[in-house]
C-alpha cells in the first residue's frame, strides 16, 4: 500500500505506532525543552516514553529505538535521531531515520504508522525537499503497511 500525505496533528492518526523526530539523545531528556512533535508527545503521553528512551543511550545519527506510548492510544512511539549535534539536518539523517523506522515496525509487526516530516521544523530543511526524500524511502515499505505522513498544520 503506498503512504498518504495528509494535513493535520501527527497525534491524531489512528495508528499503531508514531515515529518522533528526536535528537541523538546526548543531552538528558530533562534537561531539553521539547520542541514541534516531542513537546506534544510530552503533552499527551506524559514522560514516561523519554524515560524509557533515555535508558537506551545515545542513538546515532538516523538511528531509531522503540519506546512504549505512554498515555497515547498508540501501541508504540519510534523516537528517529533526524538531527545532528547543532540540531540540524541532512538528507542522509532523514533516508536513515526513516528506513530504520520502517525495519523497526517490520521487526515488531506493527500494521500502520504515522511520520512526521523528519528535519523540516526543528532541523531546519524545507518541507518539500524532506518529503520528497522520505517518499523516496518509504517506497521500501512492505505493501502490507499502512504508512502515513503528516504535514502539520497549526489549529488542528
């Protein structure tokens, strides 16, 4: 099945599991001021994901680890390191972010997942150009997963 692009609040998909887009975790998680898709995630699902994020160390840079979802519905949060150590971005982040994303939700046998655009906020890359190199990526998802990305839009 080939990934939607919709509009609206990653939150808000009916999925099985969300993918945040994370730093490479070398600062305690305490300590940083959640920004775009982590501070609603902070909001919603409470602290426990970070926590449990922070027991796995640091992740590499497009590396991806699998935290439960705190008070969300989902069954799982896959927290992605899109950003480097000057909170940026690159193209090379965001294809490994997203294909680590992807075998982490084959690995446990998730059925459908929500991204956010990985890097465009925070990590400073424009919007088109990280959605066309996540499109390019997730061309590998296996047909039986529903994958959505969420432009965010304010309000919703």
């Amino acid at each position: 099945m080939p990934h939607r692009i919709v509009e609206g609040h990653l939150l808000d998909q009916p999925v099985d599991v969300l993918v945040n887009a994370w730093n490479r975790n070398l600062i305690p998680w305490w300590l940083l001021i959640p920004q775009g898709v982590s501070a609603a995630i902070k909001r919603r699902a409470g602290t426990a994901p970070f926590r449990e994020l922070a027991r796995h160390g640091p992740i590499p840079l497009g590396g991806a680890v699998l935290t439960g979802a705190g008070r969300l519905p989902h069954r799982g949060i896959i927290h992605v390191a899109g950003l480097d150590l000057l909170w940026r971005s690159s193209e090379r982040a965001v294809r490994a972010a997203t294909a680590n994303a992807l075998a982490l939700v084959r690995a446990h046998g998730f059925r459908s997942m929500a991204f956010p655009l990985i890097g465009a906020g925070t990590g400073g890359r424009a919007a088109a150009q990280v959605e066309a190199w996540m499109t390019d990526e997730l061309l590998a998802a296996p047909p039986s997963l529903a994958v959505v990305v969420v432009r965010y839009r304010p309000g919703r």
